[in-house]
C-alpha cells in the first residue's frame, strides 16, 4: 500500500519538474530573431504573416508555400508597431496541424476539422516549427513558420528548411540558430 501513494506522485513530481524546466529568465537563448526595420501589426490583431520576403495580408496567403506568422502579447483596436531590436529564441518546437481556426463567433474561437466532402482526411496539413521569442523591451511571443504540406505536387510531407524560413522572411527578420 506503500508503494501505490508513491506511484500516485510520480507523474505529479514528473510534471512539476517539466514545468519548472521551461524557458525562464536566466536560460541560454537557442538563438535569435532579428527584427531590421519595423513591422506593422494591423488593427484589431497581434500578428504579422510574411510570405516571399514581404508582408501579406491575413487572406492573401499561397498556403501551399512557406510563410510565417509573427505574434506578439496583445491585439489593439488601433495599428502597433514593433520596433527594430532582437529577439532571443527560448523554445523551438514542432508540430503537425491538421485544424483550420475560424473567425471568431461571439467572442469565442471555434475550430473545425477540415476535408474534402467525401472523405475524412485533411486538405490541409501543416508542419509548422514555432519559435518562442522573448525581449525585456517589446511584447513579442513567437514566429511560427509552415506550409500546407498536403498541397499538390509535394511528394514528402516535412517541415521547412531554415532556408525556406529566410526566404519567407526576406529582409525583414534575420534568423540565427546556435546549435548546440
């Protein structure tokens, strides 16, 4: 009977030790974002999407080719700018996505599974790699890059390269990775 209390507080000790871990103030940056000029964040929003080196407005993106959205801590009824500085990177992650967000119904967000109509997989497929960002100055949060993977013509489903990154970036951002 001894034995099943402590079987009962590992996952609890094991949790609170993954939380403690994370990115905190005095943790070595995996690298740093850049930001050369300064970005626009439209009203009524906290993020910037960037596509083939420039920005794009929130419909206007080629999903089927590399973007990347940047965000930072709040939305404002009135356009925000972020000011040119860097950023360091405190988390990189991973992900697959097959979840389209919908607008916003009466202050709630709902989220939909999407797929052609005679079948139940995923028209898209997102592998998206996200970079938590923080700076003691300015309220930003992260930069998410990806493409919809499960578009037409792309044989093998991966996530980008830093390349296809910079690349949607163009000269707005420069991005370093320390890899240790």
């Amino acid at each position: 009977m001894r034995y099943a209390h402590t079987l009962t507080l590992l996952p609890v000790a094991l949790l609170l030790t993954a939380c403690a871990s994370g990115p905190g103030v005095g943790q070595t940056a995996l690298g740093e974002l850049r930001l050369d000029r300064t970005l626009p964040i439209e009203p009524n929003a906290a993020t910037a999407r960037l596509q083939y080196g420039r920005i794009v407005a929130r419909n206007a993106v080629q999903e089927q080719d590399p973007f990347c959205v940047f965000e930072i801590d709040s939305v404002s009824p009135t356009a925000q700018t972020v000011s040119p500085g860097r950023f360091e990177i405190t988390a990189v992650t991973r992900s697959v996505e097959t979840l389209a967000g919908m607008a916003p119904l009466r202050s709630t967000w709902q989220v939909r599974r999407v797929s052609f109509g005679d079948d139940d997989g995923p028209t898209h497929i997102y592998y998206k790699t996200t970079f938590r960002l923080r700076d003691g100055v300015q309220p930003v949060r992260a930069l998410s890059c990806m493409s919809n993977q499960n578009a037409s013509g792309i044989p093998i489903m991966r996530h980008l390269t830093s390349g296809e990154i910079r690349a949607a970036l163009g000269d707005w951002f420069t991005l370093r990775l320390d890899y240790r």
